[in-house]
C-alpha cells in the first residue's frame, strides 16, 4: 500500500503533472492511487493533466512545453507515462528519440513494456513472462481470468475503480515490479538496457514512489 507520508505544506509550492498516453486505464488507476493518499496530497499537489497525445516523443514535448510555460514553477516536477507498444508500431528509434529529449529537459518517463497492463497483471500473478503487444498480453497471459477468479470482475480498459478493484494486491505488486525491473536490468545486453529494450518492464512503480516522495 502507499507508504506513509510527511505532512504536506498548507498551500503546495510546486506541482507534480503527470501526462498520460492512455485516456482511461492509467488516470483511473492513477486518480483511484491519489485517492487513497492522505486529503492534503489530492489533487492539490499531483495533477493528471489533460492531453491528446499518444506517442512517446508527443508526450514528451507536451511535457517540455507545460515545463517551459508560465504556469510552470521551478520546482515542479514532470512525468510522462506510456507504453513500449509493439516493436512494429514504434521503433526501438522512436522510443530513444523520446528518452534522448526527456532527459535533457528533465522529464520523467514511467514506462511499461510491453503495456501498463504488464502492471495490472502483476497484482494478481507473480509473472516475468514477456509479451509482444497488448493483444499478445490479454489473449495469453492470466490477467482476465484472475480479474475474474480473483476480483468477480471482467477487465475492460475502462473500469473506473480499477485501482479500487486492485489496491489489495497493491503492496505485492510493488515488491514484484521492484525485482522484475532489476532483473531486467541486470541480464539486459549491453547497449540495449533501456527500458523500450527489457521486456517485461514496469516503471510505473517508480511513479508511485515519486508520488509518496513528493512534498
């Protein structure tokens, strides 16, 4: 479960705004996290921004230029969350193209690879199976059917309360995103450790810790 937190300032000075590439399961999962926290983090001091974008580099330069706007503080602190897709839909080129921008403008990337549902998947099943897409991760991995076993739910991309539906398992998921990454990691080619190059790979984990950080 989300780890304890300092008490917050009375009137937040900066902001931590998070850009989606998902338009349901990642703010509904997300807003579902925010709720849970103590009242004074909700919604004052992390914003799930509105956004069109889609694509790794999109996200990424939407980011940049809310950073780089007026309504921007210095101390706000940026993140962009999307996943690795298909080797056929985005370049391993596209991919670094968006980390090379991120990084030299100071954004943050939580990515899942092959898909956020990697996410949902390990909350219900210890798994470090890799997956092509996300059709390759609903027809062949277990997550439908321990949404059902598990939680008496069908899963649909749209579910509102699917953080609701997962928080129980939530504590467990964090241990095993934690070693799944560093695993990852550790038995990555060299020249190919990147997140968009391990699969499976879950950063979202790592916007969840900023999250209990932030104050």
């Amino acid at each position: 479960m989300p780890r304890p937190r300092k008490p917050s300032r009375l009137k937040p000075l900066k902001t931590l705004r998070i850009f989606c590439e998902g338009e349901r399961t990642e703010p509904n999962y997300l807003n579902g996290y925010i709720a849970s926290l103590d009242n004074s983090l909700r919604k004052s001091v992390v914003e799930i921004e509105k956004t069109r974008k889609n694509t790794a580099v999109q996200l990424v330069e939407e980011a940049i230029s809310w950073k780089k706007s007026s309504v921007s503080l210095p101390d706000d602190e940026f993140w962009v969350v999307y996943d690795r897709e298909a080797v056929g839909k985005y370049s391993d080129a596209l991919h670094a193209k968006a980390r090379a921008k991120a990084d030299k403008n100071g954004i943050k990337i939580a990515l899942c690879n092959v898909c956020f549902e990697y996410w949902l998947l390990i909350h219900l099943v210890d798994t470090s199976a890799p997956f092509s897409s996300y059709d390759d991760l609903i027809h062949t991995s277990a997550l439908c059917e321990q949404m059902k076993a598990q939680c008496n739910c069908e899963y649909d991309k749209s579910i509102s309360s699917i953080f609701k539906i997962l928080s129980p398992y939530l504590t467990v998921a964090r241990e095993r995103a934690k070693r799944l990454n560093a695993r990852g990691r550790e038995s990555a080619e060299v020249g190919r450790d990147q997140e968009h190059h391990i699969n499976p790979y879950v950063g979202i984990v790592d916007l969840l810790n900023a999250i209990d950080d932030f104050d």
